[in-house]
C-alpha cells in the first residue's frame, strides 16, 4: 500500500503532467522542486515494472512533449553562444564516450547489468539535465526568471526541511562523531541522499536564496527567503560534513567579497551561533587536529582528518599515471580493481576517489578533463559578471544562484563529489540554464541600445548638415 506522501506526490505529478500540455513552463519548474523527494525510500522506483520509469520521468517525459507541441506557436530561444555550444558538445562528448567505454567493457568488477548501466550512466545522464535546457527555453520574460529561481530554492529548502525534520530541530549530541554517524544513517534512510551529498547541495544553496531574496521590494517576502535560507544554513550543519562546513565559510567569503561587503561579519556571526547553539559542529569539523582532549595531548591524525581520502589518494593518481591520456572510462575506480584491491588491502570501502577532479582524470584522462571541464568554468564566468551587474536586481538574481551553485561544487568536489549529471546537481544545472538565458537576453538587449543610440546620433548628424558638407 502506498503512503499519502506517495499518494500526495502522485496527484502532483498526474495534475503538472496534465498542466505542461498547458504550460510546459511552469510543469518544469515543478519537475525541479520534486526532486526534493525523487530520492525518498517511500517513491516508487518504477512504474509497471519498467526499470527506471519513476514518477519524476513521468512528469518529465509530459513536460518534454508539452514543449514539443507548443513550439510551433511560441517564439523560439535565442541562439546561445558558440563558445557555449562547443563546451556543450565537448562535454556530452565526453560523457558518451565514457558511458560507451563501461557498456563495452564492465569487467568483472562490476555487479551492474547492461540495463542498469545505460540507465544510470546515460538516461540519467540526459535526462537530468533536460529542466536546464527547458529553463533556457521558457524564461523569456523576467517573470518567468523570477519564478524558475523561486523554484530551485523550493528545491533547496525542501531538502533542508527534511533534514532538520529527520535529525531534530533540537538536536543535542555528544560529538562530532555522534552527529557524522547520525546523519549518515537517517539522512540515507530518510531522505535518500548521502549526507556528504546532502551538505554540499545546502553550502551553496542558503547564499543562492539570499541572492533570490533580491527580487522582492516587499520587505516580508524578502525576510521571508532571507528567512528560508538560514533554515538551509541550519540544516546544513545538521549534516556533519566538514568538507560541507568549509565549502559554506569559502563560498560565502567569495560572494561577499565581490558584492556583499556589508554582509563579510555576519560569517563569523553565523558561525559562532551554529557552534554554541551545536557544539557538536566544532568538534566534527576539527576530527583529526592536534591539541588536547581530557588534558592528554592528541597529534594530528591525517587519516582521520581526510576520512581516509589521504590514504587512497595516492592509489588513484599512480592508476591515473598508468593511462593519463584517455582514462579507463566511466566508473574506473570500480572497473579497474582499485576498490576492490582498496578493501582487500585497507579493509574500507570506496567505490568512489571521493575527489572529483581526480574522479575525471581517472575516467577520462587529460584529453576528457580538458573537453569536460569548460562548460563549468565558462558558465561561472558568465555568472560571475551577471552577479556583479548592478543595473538590475534580476542580474545579481540569477548569476548569483549560479555561483553560489557552482563555487560549491567546485570547492566540495575537492573532497567528494562529481561532475557528471545526478540527481544533486539538477538545481545547479537548472541555475546555469537560467543565469545563460539572462546573460543572452542582457547582450541582445545591449545590442539594441547600442544600434538604437547608432541611428539617433545618425540623425542628429543628418538634421546638423542636411546636404552633406
């Protein structure tokens, strides 16, 4: 029997589906906002037995062939840039050829049927990141912008309220152990996202809804997502991740260094409140350091410091030394016998390098780091510039929740992560295909200004000297 949360989310997506033939938009917004729970243990996995066909995949195969069927009446997106286009292609290259490589050859390391590998390493591969491109089709106007925004941070807040639902609102444990080994078992069991996941979608999510906050004239609608994003800081830090806790403090730093100065003391502020309100925090995020515990002096643990990442580091880099060209394809760590020799040997399991950097070189070499990376670092730039654009508040909007978004898989991929498409990044992807459409509608905007002040200043020389002389 199903559960009224599955009985809920189903009405829900019956009705947008039946909605995106009227508005495919706004159905896409709601396809982001319902990834809050499209990893829940109570969601069904498939429908009539189909592997992979879920509630989510239903909404968005309507919202795909709602889009279709309205854009012969609607006025096409502009192109987007041929820069963008190339770091587009290159990186779906990449993510095939990869895919393609695993299919070929899943060695006998790896338990996955060939069904499961083209459903997790390439439906999901595209499909994830169709509400990005939906989003740059429809925000054609800035409500429309405003809307898609408001409804990644749905998303976010979503995510936080279950996290603080499931861990306690007023939480009260021992260390910073208790809280990492809570976390890791409740917010997996709950909510279906691995906390170290979970933290990084929230470090870079509270600064994205104070970006959104901008929005609003009106001061309790303002307050009010200024509001939900101290519930995503709080839940935040309700995940233990330490390399989550960092990502938050680095990426705050940035952003209120390049454009919210007034707001650089209220960091240590928030930090010291989480800390005295939870001293648990403090004591996770210094596991490992040197210094004095019940008047014994403890050294510096590396292993406990990195969570063992130091210890299986250098494994990965000396296979990466093997084949540092092309890589070995999708999933090396597991196809190539390194997880397996990393739990025979060091008895500890990690099916991942738990670096995404390293994660990229390892699948697909220098070439595919190369090819897959430029999309990331040019939608940051272009970001960057909106976010610091102080002509419109829908400017520092949308570039700065794709900064916020971006920075935070950037500085967390350090520790963990990844860059191919997953359910975590589909609010980021989202926030790219927003902040891309802005930053085109703003240049073709200029444009016409700048030939509009063209033919004025032509006539004016035309009215000045009529016969030319």
């Amino acid at each position: 029997m199903f559960s009224i949360r599955v009985i809920g989310c189903l009405l829900l997506v019956l009705g947008f589906s039946w909605y995106a033939y009227r508005n495919w938009f706004v159905s896409t917004c709601a396809a982001v906002v319902l990834m809050a729970f499209v990893k829940h243990p109570d969601m069904p996995r498939s429908i009539g037995g189909v592997p992979g066909f879920n509630l989510w995949n239903l909404l968005i195969l309507n919202v795909v062939l709602g889009w279709w069927f309205a854009r012969r009446r609607e006025e096409p997106a502009p192109k987007m840039a041929r820069g963008v286009k190339v770091a587009l292609f290159l990186y779906f290259t990449v993510v095939i050829i990869s895919f393609l490589r695993m299919f070929i050859d899943p060695t006998h390391f790896v338990v996955y049927t060939r069904v499961d590998i083209v459903n997790d390493f390439f439906l999901n591969a595209i499909r994830f990141l169709i509400p990005a491109y939906l989003l740059y089709e429809g925000c054609r106007t800035p409500e429309r912008v405003k809307i898609a925004l408001s409804a990644i941070v749905v998303l976010y807040f979503l995510l936080a309220v279950q996290v603080i639902r499931y861990m306690g609102l007023h939480p009260d444990f021992s260390s910073g152990m208790a809280l990492s080994g809570r976390a890791a078992k409740t917010l997996q069991h709950n909510i279906g996202f691995d906390r170290v996941d979970m933290s990084m979608m929230l470090a870079g999510a509270s600064w994205a809804a104070i970006a959104v906050s901008a929005l609003y004239e009106k001061g309790w609608k303002r307050w009010s997502v200024r509001g939900a994003a101290l519930a995503i800081m709080f839940a935040q830090s309700l995940t233990g991740g330490r390399t989550g806790y960092a990502t938050w403090g680095v990426v705050g730093l940035i952003m209120c260094t390049i454009r919210w100065r007034r707001m650089l003391p209220l960091i240590p502020v928030a930090v010291l409140a989480i800390v005295a309100f939870m001293p648990a925090v403090a004591d996770r995020m210094f596991i490992g350091f040197g210094g004095q515990q019940d008047g014994i002096v403890v050294h510096q643990d590396n292993f406990a410091i990195t969570s063992g990442r130091s210890m299986i580091w250098p494994l990965v880099i000396d296979k990466i030394k093997e084949s540092p060209a092309v890589g070995y394809g999708r999933f090396a760590m597991q196809r190539t016998g390194l997880t397996d020799y990393i739990a025979r040997v060091l008895h500890d399991e990690f099916p991942h390098p738990h670096e995404a950097y390293l994660e990229v070189l390892l699948d697909n070499g220098v070439i595919g780091f190369l090819c897959m990376m430029p999309i990331f670092f040019l939608m940051l730039g272009k970001s960057t510039a909106l976010f610091l654009d102080r002509s419109e508040a829908l400017y520092e909007a949308a570039g700065g929740v794709a900064v916020a978004l971006l920075l935070a898989l950037f500085i967390a991929g350090f520790g963990s992560q990844t860059f191919y498409p997953r359910e975590g990044v589909v609010g980021l992807w989202a926030a790219m295909g927003v902040a891309l459409r802005v930053w085109v509608e703003r240049a073709r905007q200029r444009e016409e200004w700048q030939y509009s002040e063209d033919e004025e200043a032509t006539v004016h020389v035309e009215e000045a000297d009529p016969v030319g002389v």
